[in-house]
C-alpha cells in the first residue's frame, strides 16, 4: 500500500504549529495508520517513537570496524591522521560513517520505508543521513565531493516501484542538508545483465562470505578507466551490512578514475563481536530500547536492496 508523502513537505514554508497541527489530524482521518515501531493507532511513527528514533541518530559514528567485506582506504597520507588512527595500522578499511545502531526503532523505519511503501517516513531518514553526510565530511578532504548513492537493485527498484535511497538523498537535498561542496550524482549503475545473473532471488543472503563478495564483483560500472580522474566520492547506502556492495561500487568507482574517500550510511548492522564482553558493550549512536516488538517489519536479515 502505497501512503501519501508528509503534508508538511508540501507546504513550501513553516507554517503555523495549528496548521501543521490540522494537517496531520486531517491525514489521520484520510488514512488511518498505526505506528510502524510499537503498533500504536496513531501516525505511522508516533511521536514516542520518533524521538527514540532521533534520539538513535544523533551521534554519528566509524562503523567499519563490524563489517569484514570492506575495501581498503585510499592511500592518502592525511587520511590517518584525519580519523584520528595511527599510521603503522595501515592498510585501513574505507571508513564509513553511520548515523546510528541497525537496531530497535530505526531498522523498523528503514524496513517500513524500503518495504512496506512507507515514503512518508522518508523525511525522518533523511535527518539521520544528513547527520551522517555532514560527520562523514569532516575527514573528508577539502573542495568539492561527489556523493555517490549505491543504485538500488534492478529486482527491488522493479518491486517497490521506488529506489528509497535515491528519495531520501533528494530529500536531503530539498532541504538545504547536504554539506557544503557536495552534491549528489548517480554516476554508478549495474552491468547490463550482471545483475540478473549474480543477484538470483534469495541467492544472497544464503551465501557465505567468499561466495557472497563473488556474487556481487564485477555486477557495477561507473564508466571507462579516466572517465572519473580528479573526482572525489563520498559513497551513500541505506544499510552497512558485511560491507560488500560498497566494496563493488568502491572497486567501479576506482577503475573508472575516482578517489572513494569514505562511505555514509544511515544505520550499520554491526557483526558479531569476537568476544562476549565486547557484545553488550554500549556503542555510540544505540537506540535505547522501544517498547513492544512490532511484529511483521521483519528483522536485519531481511534487508534486501
Ligand atoms: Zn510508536
């Protein structure tokens, strides 16, 4: 089921509290909805529920440490000293920043979004990836940046009739959010046919981690080798899962001529911790517990792209 988009984004300047107020009412009667975290008849987040959602995206943090598959980091000598990580532990991962924990409330915003026609929740993503883009850009060297989103698969863009990251980017951008010296451009796409073949239904998330890097190399362009000489990327993704789809879009990126300097995403799945101590430790960005689980939104395993 498809839902109308936020009244208050139609409305080209701040209202009124009462206005924005009456909208909202007004949308309640229209289309009656229940809160995707916690099932409560109200809007489809509740305010409760939003800002333990907020409230989980406002420390950005490096979440590259939890996922295996990543690529490494351009050799660029400040780059070290930027993040804060002593040289001699070089090579590093590409760092890639997320905007808070894969958790509790905001994995069921994300699944809500990406599948369950939940585009009235974009508005609130699009927050978080802000949040992300602008941490992101700090370690980032200066002048002007691409920022990349990892295309949505020929499979899903072609079920949801929509690519949500393509929606929450230009949301961003609509409201003035994107960092100075960025602007987007979709300059990454799947090979003609590399997809279909490499991304079978339901093939990848029963694959182990050698065969799950095989399935996805080699199925990006991003142009000849030169096409991208002297560009600057920053990539975006919805998920950080093991950190394979940005190493294919990194590796098209590269061999096209462009430096990939880091990676945004708006929540990261973090891998399981090698040691049980390390599991319950608190990680910055972690949603504090919502309510009652709400059944039928799924779980990280059912990120699909
Ligand atoms: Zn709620």
């Amino acid at each position: 089921m498809a839902y109308l988009p936020a009244l208050e984004d139609w409305l080209a300047a701040p209202g009124p509290a009462a206005v924005l107020a009456a909208c909202r009412e007004l949308r309640a009667v229209i289309l009656p909805a229940e809160c995707v975290v916690c099932g409560a008849a109200d809007e489809s987040l509740c305010t409760v529920c939003r800002i333990a959602v907020r409230h989980a995206t406002l420390r950005p943090y490096n979440a590259s440490a939890g996922a295996g598959m990543l690529p490494e980091a351009e050799n660029d000598p400040g780059a070290a000293a930027r993040l804060g990580a002593p040289e001699y532990l070089e090579p590093v991962s590409l760092p890639v920043t997320a905007a808070g924990r894969y958790a509790a409330g905001l994995s069921r915003v994300v699944l809500a979004c990406k599948n369950h026609g939940h585009t009235d929740l974009l508005g609130i993503l699009a927050e978080a990836m802000a949040r992300a883009l602008h941490s992101a850009s700090d370690s980032l060297p200066t002048g002007r940046v691409a920022l990349v989103p990892v295309p949505g698969s020929f499979r899903g863009r072609t079920r949801r009739g929509y690519d949500p990251l393509e929606l929450i980017l230009a949301k961003v951008r609509l409201r003035g959010l994107l960092p100075a010296g960025m602007e987007i451009r979709s300059i990454l796409g799947y090979r003609l046919g590399a997809e279909l073949l490499a991304l079978r239904s339901g093939a990848q998330k029963t694959l182990g981690a050698g065969a799950r890097r095989r399935n996805v190399h080699g199925t990006m362009t991003a142009g000849h080798p030169g096409d991208l000489r002297g560009l600057t990327v920053l990539l975006a993704d919805d998920v950080l899962t093991t950190g394979a789809t940005l190493a294919e879009a990194t590796r098209a990126l590269r061999a096209a001529g462009a430096q990939v300097a880091g990676a945004a995403v708006i929540a990261a799945v973090r891998a399981p911790a090698p040691q049980a101590p390390q599991a319950t430790r608190q990680e910055p960005g972690s949603a504090p517990e919502i309510r009652r689980p709400r059944h039928g939104h799924g779980t990280a395993a059912k990120v699909r792209r």
